[in-house]
C-alpha cells in the first residue's frame, strides 16, 4: 500500500539527542521498491547521494523548497483563520479560569513555521500568548526563523522536542502533522500531553472522505511543481486518521483531557470538509470554552 | 472584428497577469506576499503585451499576404467570435469565484479552491485548445489553423516562460 511519505523516509533524527542520522538511498529505495510505489523510487533515484548516503544538504533543500510549495495547502485552505478560529475561545477559556501568563501556544512539528507566523502578522491573539514552533529538522527551523525575521514576526522556533520543552507548553497545536503519527506511536504522541502545565491541544489534518484521495491529487497535480510535494501531499490526505482514531488515541493516551472532533461537516449539509480538527481541554476549562465559541459550537462534534 | 479581437485581447492580457501569479505561486513562504503577486502580475501583464503586439503582427502579415484579404478578415472575425463563445464563459465562472472569495468564509473560500480554481487552471490548456478548435470549425482555412495554433501555443507557454524569471529551486 503507497501510504509511506518521501520525506519521512529520506530524513531520520534521534529522538533523544536529535542528532541527524545518516539515511542510505538503498534503503530508501528498497522500502518503496517493496511498497510497489514506482512513482517514490523515481523521485528517490533523482535525489543526491555520497556513497550512498543521502546528501543532507540536498535534501535540507529540497525539502525547504517542498514546503514552501506545500504551504499553498495552508494559504489556499486557510488554515490560519481555521486555527484562529478555535484558538480564541480555547485561549478566552482559559483566561477567563485564570491559567498562568504567559500562555505558551507550542506548534508540534512547525515545519516552516506557516500558522504560528500567520498568527504573529494577525497580531490578534493576545500580548499574554507566546508563539513558539518546535521540529527536529534545523533546515526547516532555520528558515521558519528567517521568514519571521523578515516580516518582523513575533514568533519563536526552536529545533526541540515540543513536549519536552521547559516551561512546557499551555497548549499544544499541529497542522498537518499528527498523520505522520502511526500506530502506537499516535497513543504515545497523545500521552506526550500530559503534563500538568498543558491545559488544551488542538490537531488539525485532512479529514479522509471517499473523495480526498481525488481532490487531493487534483489540488497537489495542478499546484505543485516538485514531484515530492505532489507525491508526499496525496498520500498525506489518503493516510490522515478518521475521527474516531483520533478521538481514540486521545483517550486512551490523554484520559486527563475531554475531546471532540471539530468542522468536520460543511454546516448542516453531509459534505465532507478538507481538514478536521481535534480540540482537547481539561475538564475544568469545557463550559468557558462553550460560552467563548458561541453559534460555532454547532460545529463541535459529542465530547467524550 | 476589431471589437472581438479587442476582447480577446483583454482576455489574454487578464489571463497573461494570471500566468503572472500562477508563475509566482509556491516561490514565496512570506506571510505578506502582496508586493511578490503584485511584481509578478505586472510582469504576467507585460510579457502579455509583448505577445498580444506579436499575435496582432502575425494576423495582420496574415491578412496582407492573403489573396482576397476581405474574405480572410471576415472568416477571422467568424473564428473569434466563436472562441469568445468558449472563452468568456469559462472567465466568467472564474470571475464568479473570485467574487464568492471575497466573502469572509473559511468555507467558501476552501470551496472556490477545491471547486473552481483548481480544476480549472487544470482544464485551461484545453479549454484554450477546445475554444480555437470551436472557432476554426467556422473557417478551417490553413492559414487560420496554422496561425491560430501558433498563437495559441504562444499563449499557453507563458506560465512556463515566466517561471524562468525565478531561478531553479529559489525561495523568495
């Protein structure tokens, strides 16, 4: 089954010291050549290598280049208006029960750092509210920090882990990211929540409908030039989890938070949207939440 | 005929400020890209006009050379009227999302994405192929087919020669 991303397999780093480590092309290749998935072992072969070692510096680059292609996604769906959307009332909640300030919005696997920059230019969300964007990948850190210093942006972005941050984050925030989370590691991803600092998460990523695999070719075929962010992009939309694995994977790994899906139907109508939205809270925070969001909670899904 | 060629042309110019941006698209990370879209739309604009001057030069040498230049005038205009039949259509309906995006929705907008732009600027190479085919159905004379293929293949490679203004794998 074609559901593996390029870039996941071409870059690897140590979860404990997030030390790079070397990837071979032939691996590479044979993990896709095994999936059946010509198209992969194409791109693959065209990329870089010493001694059969991927090139990092290729593949820094290709990947800097893929993401700003692929941020047309974020632009086109705007996913900083959708995330705005939920985070003032998340952040209103929780001012209004007196959470600690500054409050610390932590992006989880920022990549270039599209949201939270769109956030910082929107300047909306509050002076008591800290932007920061944690990866692994210094290519992409770096230039989420050159672009933010170009536009004068109050964000941070640091390659860390983005739960072990000190102080950790009041609220955890990923676009596009939790389905590169698979299996145990998605339960795991959830219990990285936990700490007691955290007083809300929200996952947004492509919600899978019988027509995401096509609408997601034709955004990806017409938009994108670099056959990665074609490839990499359609396979993100075939492999994104369903609600309910989500939901799941929250309970079991963040039982101390109450959940919900979020924006997954256009209003009343049984269409399908693009992206949904996973919002976990503390207990505690639920009704200000409620009272914060208004007429929206419509969109809001049963919390369990 | 020249009220129908002069709406072709300010069809081509909009279209040629669209390949502009459609160019310019992916190359910026920025936040504000305003002054990026802008540039490359102007430049879209230009480079519009360098080929609706050579368009114009080749129909008006192709009308000069004819042996009844009345009759080649008049199947011209026949041509283009029936393109325009193709044409304004499909810039209507792009024109209509356009509209529907200013609406402040998260929703429409994302619609208009998935549901207008993107297929369309999909089909527009044939939509391009299929309004000349439309028009020279009127008057397959050779000299039409010939020059109206050459145009059109002018007019389609834009995109891909403004692209050019960026260098391979830059990032604005």
């Amino acid at each position: 089954m074609n559901d593996l991303e390029i870039s996941d397999e071409i870059l690897a780093f140590d979860p404990e010291t997030l030390a790079r480590i070397p990837v071979r092309k032939s691996d590479v290749l044979a993990k896709f050549a095994a999936a059946s998935n010509r198209r992969a072992v194409r791109i693959v072969q065209g990329m870089a290598d010493r001694d059969d070692v991927l090139d990092p510096d290729a593949v820094d680059r290709r990947l800097v280049r893929v993401h700003c292609e692929m941020q047309r996604v974020s632009e086109e769906f705007q996913h900083g208006q959708r995330v705005a959307e939920i985070l003032r009332p998340v952040l209103e909640a929780l001012r209004r029960t007196g959470v600690p300030r500054p409050m610390r919005l932590v992006d989880v696997g920022c990549g270039t750092g599209y949201v939270l920059r769109w956030l910082a230019a929107q300047g909306d969300l509050g002076d008591d509210v800290e932007l920061i964007g944690a990866d692994y990948h210094p290519a992409l850190v770096g230039e989420a920090m050159r672009l933010a210093r170009l536009e004068d942006l109050n964000a941070s972005f640091r390659v860390v882990n983005a739960f072990r941050l000190d102080p950790p984050a009041t609220l955890y925030l990923s676009t596009c990211v939790i389905h590169h989370f698979r299996g145990a590691s998605l339960d795991q991803f959830f219990r990285c929540h936990e700490s007691p600092e955290t007083k809300a998460f929200v996952h947004i990523d492509f919600q899978p409908s019988p027509i995401a695999p096509f609408g997601s070719w034709l955004f990806h075929a017409v938009r994108m030039r670099d056959p990665l962010a074609k490839h990499d992009g359609v396979v993100s939309a075939i492999r994104a989890h369903p609600g309910s694995e989500l939901l799941r994977a929250s309970r079991e790994g963040a039982s101390g938070f109450v959940r919900a899906m979020y924006g997954t139907r256009m209003g009343f109508l049984p269409i399908p949207r693009a992206f949904h939205s996973l919002i976990g809270l503390r207990p505690e925070y639920r009704d200000a939440f409620l009272q914060a969001i208004g007429p929206r909670r419509s969109r809001l899904g049963a919390w369990e | 005929m020249i009220l129908l060629l002069a709406t072709l042309y300010v069809l081509a110019s909009i279209d040629a400020a669209a390949s502009g941006y459609a160019a310019a698209a992916g190359r910026s990370a920025l936040i504000r890209k305003g002054p990026h879209y802008r540039r490359a739309m102007l430049r879209g604009f230009f480079a519009g006009q360098v080929t609706a001057a050579v368009s114009l030069t080749l129909i008006l040498t192709i009308v000069r050379l004819s042996p009844d230049p009345s009759a080649l005038r008049s199947d011209i205009a026949r041509v283009a009227l029936r393109m325009l039949q193709v044409y304004l259509p499909f810039a209507t309906i792009l024109a209509g999302a356009f509209a529907l995006r200013t609406l402040p929705s998260v929703d429409i907008r994302s619609l208009t994405s998935t549901l207008v732009f993107g297929p369309l600027a999909g089909i527009r190479p044939l939509v391009g192929v299929g309004g000349l085919l439309w028009g020279v159905w009127a008057a397959p004379r050779v000299e039409i087919v010939v020059g109206g293929a050459v145009l059109l293949a002018l007019w389609l490679s834009l995109e891909r020669a403004l692209g050019y203004f960026y260098r391979a794998g830059e990032v604005v």
